[in-house]
C-alpha cells in the first residue's frame, strides 16, 4: 500500500508540464533565421564578386565559400536540435519594416519580430565572427 502511495507521488512528479518556451529556444530560433539570411548575403556576395573586376575574386571567392560552409555547419547542427526539441520554423515573411518569423515549438505557435537595422547589425556580427573564426 505505501509502495502504491510512493509511485503515485512520483508520478505527479513527474507529470509537471514542461514550459511552453525557454528563452535558449527562442535564441536558436533567432539565430537559425539569422544564419538563413547570412547565408543569402554571402550567395549575393560570392556572385557579385564573380562578375566584378577586382584583382583577385577567386581568392575573395573561396573565402566566402568558406565561410558558408562554417554556416551550413551550424545550420544542420540547429536543425538537428530542432528535431530533439520539436521546433520547426515555417514562416518568414519580410516586410518593409523588418522580419517577422513564425514558428511551432512543442505544438505550441510563437512568432517574433526584428527591424532590418537589427537584422543588418546581427547580420555584421555573425559575419565577422566567421571570418575571424570564432
């Protein structure tokens, strides 16, 4: 009978509900979309500088191949995470005024908005750690 008393406590234990969002979700959300759109500069940039006139654009080239691959790496290791977590992005809208990003996480809907001054100073960031990287 305490045995019975026993697993019953434990199981109300353990039936708390995880919380709907933790903020180390949100941020590798946030850095998924951002990833998503360094990798759109980086592809913008690798075919500008295949049709400018500098002096070395395949140096240049392979330097921004380079750092997508990095990119690609830690875009298939969020994903990965994503799948353990149950997140899935599954819209990314650009407005005039900035991006907003909806996405389900444990069944549950979220979405969040950034301004394009945002998105570009991220942007910058994320870059520059590549490049340096880190």
């Amino acid at each position: 009978m305490a045995a019975n008393e026993e697993e019953g406590r434990t199981a109300v234990k353990t039936a708390q509900h995880p919380p709907i969002q933790t903020e180390e979700e949100l941020v590798l959300v946030k850095r998924y979309v951002m990833l998503g759109i360094v990798m759109r500069i980086l592809d913008h940039d690798i075919r500008v500088i295949g049709k400018s006139a500098i002096k070395l654009p395949r140096f240049y080239e392979s330097m921004l191949r380079g750092m997508q691959d990095r990119v690609l790496l830690d875009l298939a290791a969020i994903r990965r995470q994503f799948r353990e977590t149950g997140i899935k992005v599954y819209e990314e809208n650009r407005e005039e005024d900035g991006l907003h990003a909806k996405y389900i996480c444990r069944g549950y809907h979220h979405g969040f908005f950034m301004l394009w001054g945002f998105v570009k100073a991220e942007s910058e960031t994320l870059l520059k750690r590549y490049l340096s990287g880190t």
